[in-house]
C-alpha cells in the first residue's frame, strides 16, 4: 500500500527537519516527493534540496507551464549543484545563473560553470588584490571606514563583487 500524503508530509518534517510549508510543497504530487527524495539522497543536505527544489525548479516549471516529470532538470543535475554550492565551489548568486542555463539546455551545472567561468573564487591571495585595489579606487570612502563608519563595509564588499564579476566568496 502506497504512502498516504499526510503520512509522508509528516515523515518529510521529521526525516528532512523541514518546515510544514516545504513539506506540504514537495508532498504535493508523488512525482515532485520522489524527485525530492532521489536529489536529497545524493547531496546530504536536505534544507538546500528543499529551497532549490520548491523555489527554483518548481518557479521555472510552472512558469513553463510543466509538471516535474517533464523537468529539463534531471535529479542528478540538480543534486550536482547543490552539492556546488554546498561545497562552496559556486555562491548562490552564481548557481541562479548556472541553473537558468540548466533549465533552458538541460546542461550539466559543471559543464556551464567551466564553460562560464563562474568558480567562486575563494583564494585569500586573489581576494586581497581585488580587495586592494578597491581601496586604492575609493580613498575617501576607505578613510571614512577607518574613522568608524561601518556600514560602509557593505560598499567595499558590493564592489569587490563587482570587480570580480560575482565571483568573490563574500
């Protein structure tokens, strides 16, 4: 006998510790729960599944007009980046950008990523120059730093991001 839904949105909450809500989403059809359930299986982070799956994907295939069965964005392609992310090879800003690439060409997200160039870049040595040089572009707002204004490390930390085109790991 097949697993009633209030069961398994019930056995989602407790085995995955999701929300009601995400829980109640990724129950909705035994399709969508199964595809869940594969992806979670091959990444180990059932939250970042969850967000990516009930968000992302589902936004995309209604949005497309699509049931998860037709999903361009097979389990396995989904569960490789999240696993990028989770592992801090992409930012989450970036995945966005690998993931419409992925819905629209069925892609693997590593294959776009090498093709892009989208590696979050994490190397401190690589950071501090872009860091530098943002310094070296913005004195007055660096001295304003110095002297105690600290909201502007939001200005120094958005155009790094710039200069590295997203890349940086904030």
């Amino acid at each position: 006998m097949p697993e009633l839904p209030s069961v398994k949105r019930g056995r989602f909450k407790d085995q995955y510790a999701l929300s009601p809500y995400d829980a109640g989403v990724l129950t909705a059809s035994k399709e969508l729960a199964h595809y869940y359930e594969q992806a979670v299986a091959k990444t180990g982070n059932a939250k970042l599944t969850a967000n990516w799956v009930a968000n992302e994907l589902l936004g995309r295939l209604n949005a497309a007009g699509k049931e998860i069965q037709d999903s361009p964005v097979s389990i396995a392609q989904l569960a490789a980046l999240v696993k990028a992310i989770d592992g801090g090879q992409i930012s989450g800003k970036i995945a966005k950008t690998v993931f419409e690439e992925m819905f629209a060409t069925s892609k693997d997200p590593q294959t776009i990523i090498q093709e892009q160039g989208l590696v979050q870049i994490s190397d401190p040595a690589a950071l501090e120059a872009a860091i530098r040089r943002t310094i070296e572009a913005n004195p007055q707002q660096y001295a304003g730093y110095k002297a105690g204004k600290d909201k502007l490390l939001g200005f120094f930390v958005g155009q790094v991001m710039k200069k590295t085109k997203g890349q940086a790991n904030p």
